[in-house]
C-alpha cells in the first residue's frame, strides 16, 4: 500500500496563489509564501520556488515572473530541495532540462535508485494535483525515461503521463489544461475513446464557466483550427476581456485578415498589436514591424518596420531565445540588402540570405508570402553576384520562378523596389566596407542570425563549452550552465560508473572537443583541436577536473605528457572529404564528388565506401566491391549499412544472386539495421530469394516497427488493404498509422503520407465518428506542401459544398505538379453538380 504524502498548508496555499490565480499580484503573494517556508526548512517549498524562476509558459504569460528562466536561482532552489530529501525537487528538475551532476549525486546520496525517488514522486502524486501534473509532463516528455534509462517511444509515454496529468486536472488545477488537452488529442484520435475527449470537454467547460482566462483562450484556438472564426472570437474577447495577451493577440490577428470579423488592419494594429508590442509582447511586436513593412493601411515605412525588428530582435535576447525570430528575417534582409530604413550592408545581407534560404529549404516555417520574399532576395543576390555569393544566373531564374508562383507576388511583391534608389548610398557602403577593421574571416562568416544568436548566448549567460554527460544508457544530457563543482561532481559520477562519458564541446568551435572516460587504470582524456587529436591518462580526480576546468574557462589544455592520436587525426580527414564530397553533390558535380568520396574511402572511411557503391548501383560489380570493403571497417554503422546495402544491391539489381538477399540482409538485421528487416519482409511477402511466406514477411516488418522505423509501419498499414484498395484490417492499420502520423521527430520523413493515410482509414472504419480528426489531418498534411494531402483537403471542401475552395485549391495542387489533381481539373465540369458554375 502507498503512503501518501503531502505539502504542508503554507505551500498549499503558495501553490493555489501561484498557479490558479493567474494575475502578477497573486502570484508574488504565493512566491513569497514559498520564501518563506524554504527559508524555515521546508525542503517542498524549495523545490516549487524553483518553478517560479524557470520562466514563463503559455498559460502563464500575465504571472509577473522572471520572463526567462533564472538559471542560478533554479539550480540553486533544486540544489537545496534535493539535498533537503524533497521527491519534488527531483521532479521539477527532470521534468525542467534533466539533472546535472551535481543533483543527481545528491538525489544518489538520498535515494540510492532512481527507481526509489520515483515511488517517492508517486506519493506525492496521489494527493497532490500539481506534482500529479509535473509527474505526468515529466513522462510525457522523457524526463522519467531519462531518469530510468529506459527507451520508451512516444506512445508509451504518453500512456503513463495522461492519468497523471488528468488526475490533476480532475483536481481543479486548470494550469495542466493545455497539456491535458494535447494527451486526450494525441491518445485518443478519432473515435479511439470518446469518453475521455467529452471528460476533457466537460473539464474545459467548467473552467470556461468559471472564466478562466486561458481554459477560453484554448477554447477559442480550437475554434480558430477548425476555421468557426466567429465562434472562436467570442472566447477570445472573454479570455482578452481578463487581459491575457494571446487572447488579445488573437483578436488583432482576426482583424488583420478579416477572420470571423470585417477585415480592419488599422482597428488590428492600433487597438491590439501596437498598444502590445509597447508592452513587450514579441510576436505583436512581429506583427507591428510586419504592418509597417507591407503598409496595410498606410505607405511602406521601411525606418519604422525595421526599428521595430531591432526591437522585437532585442526583447527576443532578453526572453534568452524562447521565441522564434524567423518570420522577421527576410524583412531585415530586404532593408539591409537595399539600405531601406537601415545603413546597407550587402555582405551581411547576403550571407544572411542564402543561410535563410537553406533554413526554410530544409525545413519550411515561414508564411508563403514570407517565402516568396526571401526567394525572390535570393534571386537578386544570385543575379548581381552580392557578398560572397557567386553570379549566377540560372538559380537567380530558379529562385525567381518559385517567388512568382506565390499567388499573390503582384499584390505584395512586384510593387517592391528591387533597385538601389542612390547609387552614392552603395559608394559609401563600399568604402566602409572596404575599410572594415574586422578580421576578414569573421566578416565572410558572419551573419544575422549569428550575430543574434551570439547575443542571446551572452545574455543567457551561456558558457562557450557545453558540458555533456553520457549516461550508461546512451542516453545523456547537456548543460550550458556550470561551474567547477559540476564538472568534479560529473567526473566523480563517470568513476563511479553512473556515465559513460564526460565530454566539453561547443557548436561555434566546429569540431573541437575534450571528453573523458573512465578506466580500470584512472581517466582517460581525448582532445580534438583543430583536426589535431591528443590524448592521454590521469589516475587520481583532481588532475582529470585541472584539465576540464582550464578547458572551460578558454585556456585549451592543461598538462604536459598529451601523445598525438592517430585515429582520431583520420576520422577529421574524412569529414573533410565528406564536406567536400556533400558541397560537390549541392552543386551538381558529380565528378567532383566521386573524387572525395575515393579520397575518404582510401583512408579508410567505410561510410564513404558506402556512398560509392549506391552512386555505382547500375554497376553491380563495382558496388559489390565497395559495400564489401565497407564490411571490412571498424564502425559498426558502417558495417551494417554496407550489409544491408548488398542485400538490397542484389535484389534489386536483375543479374543479382537472389540465394545471397537473405543471408546480407539478415547479418545487417543481426546488427540493428531496422531497414534491413523491411527489405527482408519485402522478400519473404513477394518471394524474392525465398518462398512466399506471409507470416514470416510481418514477422519481419513488426521487427523493424519495434525498433522505431516509420517506412515500415506505412509498408504494413498498406497490406491492410487489397489490390483495389479495400480495407480488411483496420485496427491493425489506424495502430500503426497513428505512430506515423503523431510522432515527429527528424527520422520521421513519412509523416504527411501516414496523416493522408490514416485520414482515410478513419474515415473507412466511421465517417460520421472520424470526420473531423480525418479532416485536421490532410489540412496538417496540405499545411506542410504535402500535394496528396492538399488534393484530399480539397475533397472535404467539395464534400462541404465549398465549391469555390475546392476549385481553388485542385488548381494550385494540379499547378504545383500533382497529376491526380490535373486529371480531376480537366474533367471538373463532366458531372452536373457545376451546371452553376457554367
């Protein structure tokens, strides 16, 4: 039987002031409350004064605390809540940014086992809504597994976090009804459990009733989701009416672009966005340098937009980075690049620009008509040959081409200037430039987002050297906040086997690095600097913390006796030559990449071995020879890709031996190659190489799931259906559809195709139950440029009888290249339901 355990009275009270409140008064009343029951002992208190100085969250924008986290108040407030026996001090670390050394021998000293402060957390849970809360986000988001070491997938934790997190807001903590709301969405798709989504209902509507501001805020941002824009106005003036600023926000934005409400920029921007931003509000300050920019109801202000963009660059520095600036640099770019409101500076502009570029590239977050003006400035840059940046005119085409296809370029772009207005203004520009006494390297490297991102580590107080802690598990953590007793207590942790290693790195310092490990023997310490790699050993603690502390504080190494490491000294040559060969494939050049990779696989690089034999694939002798030297190096990876990569060689190539696929593949599978289990499915299903066997082929496929590889579980959502595309195993299917479409992270590249999938499994099993989930996930999916999703969402536009946006949006999909889409446009007016339209 658990024991349960509780906050005394005091902290209760803290906690309802603080966290229930929801105004900068009451909330200092509780902080001080915890004050003063920390500074009596209590080891609780502690640990929740520490999440008053974490900074802000979005439910809790109007609390008047600290606007960034406080990182010497927290790590000293979880310090003292660790050290003092308190559970919560634990949990309010994992569930925060994990423990650092220091903390995590503490909860040792007190606990022993992670397991034990667990149990301890759990007590809490079971009488306390806001350690309930804390618990479930800590499992929702990792914090738990970290913990344990365990490497549960995002389902599994999710499970264990939503009866946490429900409990507490079954409690009557109405700041876990955010995250409550994202678990029920997440668990419960569909008509996965309908109970818990009208419990999640029945909660939000009696904190909507008691006019809690941010419950209404939600309220409204699900009616904004689900395009009812008028709905979703009512909530948001209820929410704004108790002064949240996201409400407020919200309603400027319904103006700006006439949603839910008569289109009125100037009502936005005087009444909501401007009164805002002079309050520091950072996106209404995006919104006000936006407004300025394109001149909504007023002529272009190039000196007002871009002051504003100082501005909002400015307070993003003092929120130590929590908000994202993109949306503003192609506005910065344009003013700097032309000289509009700001001294030009092509260099910088255009460097800028081509690193935008290959951002939104990679990975796309801006608005279209955000888009369409960085590729059009990028454009230009490649037209005159700006900066750094090469003549060149045929991607100055390409790039010019993708802007103009921006339905609404000459509305919004083509009344741009895109000259220099003075001529003298770029003279000038070119004498200062040419007098810079700033290193050369630094000028040609520098840009915006460099100089941004330099400011808000500095005011971060961050430390050029992250320290990173390997634990046992592979799993680790990294800290850009620490002092010498971190590092001791990191040291003494890795002689004590609870890390694998103790490593000092940094992203500005590209690949220069010290880590240390520990042997039967003492330390062990490695050092890259500058392609040069040394290492040497140190039998007692305190020689092993002069060597990392000297490192941290920028004084390189510390110690004589440091032997060169060949190995090392290789591995830095090959990532040159990888870079050479990636730069190469960036451009087109073939040839030049084929040298590179020759030049990394000749000293030894089984990862190049393998990109030769892909890029010789229609030369099955040739790729044979190179995946088989790739068998024959030492890492691990390598060996398996280059097993795997024989396996798929001879399968698929028609002279191949097919009594060979099995055995490479299965020596790859053996290895922990995930993809080496679908391609052995594939064969067992289709009889390649073997006989059909349908049982064995899901076997393999089911590996390959277990270990996390997303092509896999669309391949067996599609043998849930027939050769005529018919449904029979549903459940099977929306299961694994459901990891595809909801787990995101970087190895999931087939997310938008699991959405349209699982959208029309959902609908298959309940049309009328799964509508709605079916229909945010193609608009997910067409939001993302996903074409098949795009062309889906036009089909609930049509089955809406929202024949204007059908049409409008089967267009642009067909024009975007999407051929199902093309033939449905050809014959849209066949069928009579469009005799309106003739």
């Amino acid at each position: 039987m658990m024991i349960v355990k509780k906050f005394q009275p005091l902290v209760r009270e803290a906690i309802d002031l603080i966290w229930q409140h929801y105004d900068a008064e009451s909330a200092k009343r509780g902080q001080k409350m915890l004050q003063q029951a920390a500074a009596a002992g209590d080891a609780d208190a502690w640990a929740l004064l520490a999440r008053t100085y974490m900074g802000i969250g979005e439910s809790w924008e109007n609390s008047g605390f600290p606007i960034a986290e406080d990182t010497d108040e927290v790590h000293r407030c979880l310090q003292k809540s660790i050290e003092g026996g308190s559970a919560a001090g634990v949990l309010c670390a994992i569930e925060h940014r994990g423990l650092t050394p220091v903390e995590h021998a503490a909860m040792l000293a007190h606990w022993e086992t992670p397991a034990a402060v667990l149990e301890e957390i759990r007590a809490y849970a079971a009488a306390e809504p806001m350690v309930a809360y804390l618990l479930g986000a800590a499992y929702k988001f990792g914090g738990v597994s970290l913990l344990l070491g365990e490497n549960d997938g995002q389902r599994e934790r999710l499970k264990q976090a939503l009866p946490f997190i429900e409990a507490a807001v079954d409690s009557g903590l109405a700041y876990g009804l955010d995250l409550y709301k994202t678990c029920v969405r997440d668990m419960y798709r569909g008509d996965g459990n309908p109970e818990k989504i009208a419990k999640f209902r029945r909660l939000e509507d009696g904190f909507c009733r008691a006019g809690v501001p941010h419950a209404l805020y939600s309220r409204g941002e699900d009616l904004f989701n689900q395009e009812k824009y008028a709905e979703a106005l009512g909530y948001y003036e209820k929410a704004a009416a108790a002064g949240l600023d996201s409400a407020l926000y919200s309603l400027g934005y319904m103006y700006r672009h006439g949603l839910g409400v008569k289109e009125d920029s100037r009502k936005a921007f005087e009444e909501y966005f401007l009164p805002l931003a002079v309050q520091g509000h950072v996106v209404s300050m995006y919104q006000v340098a936006d407004t300025y920019f394109w001149g909504d109801f007023f002529a272009r202000d190039y000196a007002k937009a871009y002051e504003w963009c100082e501005k909002a660059m400015n307070r993003v520095v003092q929120f130590h980075g929590f908000y994202d600036y993109d949306v503003l640099m192609p506005l910065i770019c344009y003013c700097k690049l032309y000289g509009r409101g700001t001294s030009m500076d092509r260099n910088l502009a255009a460097r800028s620009i081509r690193e935008e570029m290959l951002r939104e590239e990679q990975k796309p977050v801006l608005p279209r008509y955000k888009r369409a003006l960085l590729q059009y400035l990028m454009a230009e840059v490649y037209a005159h040959g700006y900066g750094p940046v090469a003549q060149n005119e045929e991607l100055a085409e390409k790039y010019r081409r993708e802007a103009t296809e921006y339905e609404g370029f000459k509305v919004m772009l083509e009344k741009m200037s895109w000259e220099t207005e003075n001529e003298a203004e770029v003279r000038n520009w070119k004498n200062s430039a040419a007098t810079n006494s700033r290193p050369a390297a630094l000028a040609e490297a520098e840009t915006i987002r460099d100089r941004q991102e330099a400011r808000i580590a500095a005011a971060d107080g961050r430390r050029q050297w992250r320290l990173c802690t390997e634990w046992r598990q592979k799993y680790g953590l990294i800290f850009s906040h620490y002092n010498n007793a971190e590092l001791q207590a990191a040291l003494a942790m890795l002689a004590n086997d609870k890390y694998r290693s103790v490593a000092l790195n940094s992203q500005q310092a590209g690949e220069n690095y010290l880590e240390a490990y520990h042997e039967q023997d003492g330390y062990y310490l490695l050092a890259a600097i500058d392609g040069r790699a040394v290492h040497k050993q140190v039998k007692e603690l305190p020689s092993a913390l002069a060597v990392l502390t000297a490192w941290a504080d920028g004084q390189g190494l510390h110690g004589e006796d440091w032997q060169a490491d060949e190995e090392v000294a290789k591995n830095k040559q090959w990532n040159e030559y990888l870079q050479i060969a990636q730069e190469c494939e960036e451009r087109e050049d073939t040839e030049g990449r084929i040298k590179a990779l020759t030049a990394a696989a000749d000293l030894g690089c089984g990862y190049a071995m393998n990109l030769l034999g892909v890029i010789n694939c229609q030369n099955l002798k040739t790729a044979s020879t190179w995946f088989l030297k790739a068998t024959l190096t030492s890492d691990p990876e390598d060996v398996a890709m280059a097993w795997y990569s024989l396996g798929k060689l001879h399968k698929e190539n028609p002279q191949g031996d097919k009594l060979a696929i099995l055995r490479y593949l299965q020596k790859a599978a053996d290895m922990g190659y995930a993809k080496a289990w679908l391609e052995m499915g594939i064969c067992y299903l289709w009889g390649i190489g073997t006989i059909v066997d349908y049982e064995k082929g899901v076997a393999c496929y089911e590996k390959a799931i277990a270990m996390g590889d997303y092509e896999t579980m669309l391949a067996r959502a599609h043998l849930c259906r027939d050769a005529e595309g018919e449904w029979h195993d549903l459940d099977t299917a929306i299961a694994v559809l459901e990891r595809v479409a909801y787990e995101k992270n970087d190895e999931n590249e087939w997310q938008n195709e699991g959405r349209v999938m699982l959208a029309n499994a959902l609908l298959a099993k309940d049309k009328q139950a799964n509508y709605t989930c079916a229909r945010d996930l193609v608009r997910e999916a067409a939001g993302e440029g996903f074409a098949e999703g795009a062309w889906n969402l036009a089909h609930f536009y049509k089955d809406e009888g929202n024949f204007t946006s059908y049409r409008k949006l089967l267009r642009r999909t067909a024009e975007e290249g999407y051929q199902p889409a093309q033939e449905e446009l050809d014959h849209i007016y066949d069928t009579s339901e469009w005799s309106e339209c003739l």
